[in-house]
C-alpha cells in the first residue's frame, strides 16, 4: 500500500489529533496556571503553557494547509479559510475553521496583554473555553479517526482531564456566586479553583 496519494490527507489527520490533544493539554496547564494553589508558582507553568499554545497553534495551521493539497478533498483555500462553506461536512468543518481562528486569536493576545490591559485580558483569555469545545465538536462531528477506538482513547486521556478542570472551575464559580453569609450577605468569591 502506497501512502503517496494519501500523503497530505494523513498528514492532515496527524496534525487535527495532535492539535486537539496539545489544545487539550494547554487548556489544562492553562487552568493549573490561574489556579490560586498554596505553594504553587505560576511562572513554573507557562513556559509549558506558552509552549503548548504555540505548538497547537502550529498543528492547526499545518491541519489545514496540509488539505490544500489533498487531491481527493481538494477543499481550496475557501473550504480552509472560511467557515461553513466547504462541501466536506460544512457545519463541522466550519466549527473547527472558527475555533482555529478564536484559538489563535485569543492565544496571540498574551502578547499583547499590556496594551489590552490585564484584566480585560484574562476575562478574554477564558473564552478559550468555548474555541476548545468547538475543536472538540469539530473533531467529533469531522473528524475520519473520530469513531476509532485508539482515537477516543488517546483523546479521552487528554480531553477528560482538561473538561474535568474545566468543569470544576465553573462550578467552583457558581457555588462562589451563590455563597452567602448568616447576615444575607453575599461572600466574595475565591479565586481558582
């Protein structure tokens, strides 16, 4: 069996799973990072999350340019760029087109971060959240290795932990929000986790 014609089809397949597991993994040392843990040193967690920001970032793009040289899909550079419009699966695929660009989007701003503001900036850096899922989706709905077991599995080491943060920092919020004292006074909520 030749992987010659199939070259830029698997090449993109490889670079789709190794965005969503890096995403996935971000997104957890992400969590970690704006975690208020005693002892724990945040500047210890980003250069690993700077790392595999920019590293998912680079298999996202490689995902999608590597298709406009598939000559069975031949999507064009529309079918990459702009969503919704590609003839494969256009509803997954163009999930998967706009969580790439609110990934990179929301990922380039730390760079900017003084001039945005700080704290305008993590409240933008947590819609993060919402691209992650769509790539999720995007995979699932998408994906070719989406229903292979090997694919659930490695996924699943990656993407559960991560949700499982995830999960836990929104409900850590909610129960926050609601928490009362014995006056009737609301309790500010902590920070983290």
């Amino acid at each position: 069996m030749s992987v010659a014609p199939h070259l830029f089809w698997i090449t993109s397949r490889a670079a789709g799973g190794a965005a969503l597991l890096l995403a996935s993994a971000a997104v957890a040392v992400g969590l970690m990072l704006s975690s208020k843990r005693a002892g724990s040193n945040p500047r210890d967690l980003r250069p690993i999350h700077e790392a595999l920001s920019l590293t998912t970032l680079a298999m996202v793009a490689l995902h999608g340019l590597s298709l406009l040289f598939d000559s069975y899909l031949n999507p064009g550079p529309a079918g990459i760029a702009i969503p919704f419009v590609s003839s494969y699966r256009p509803l997954w695929t163009g999930l998967g087109i706009v969580a790439g660009y609110g990934l990179a989007a929301l990922g380039l701003t730390y760079y900017l971060r003084d001039r945005i503001g700080v704290v305008r900036w993590r409240r933008l850096h947590r819609l993060t959240a919402i691209f992650w899922v769509a790539a999720i989706v995007h995979t699932i709905g998408a994906g070719s290795d989406a229903a292979e077991l090997w694919f659930l599995i490695a996924s699943g080491c990656l993407v559960l932990p991560a949700a499982a943060l995830l999960a836990l920092r929104w409900l850590r919020r909610a129960w926050d929000a609601g928490r009362m004292d014995e006056g009737g006074n609301r309790v500010e909520p902590r920070h983290g986790v």
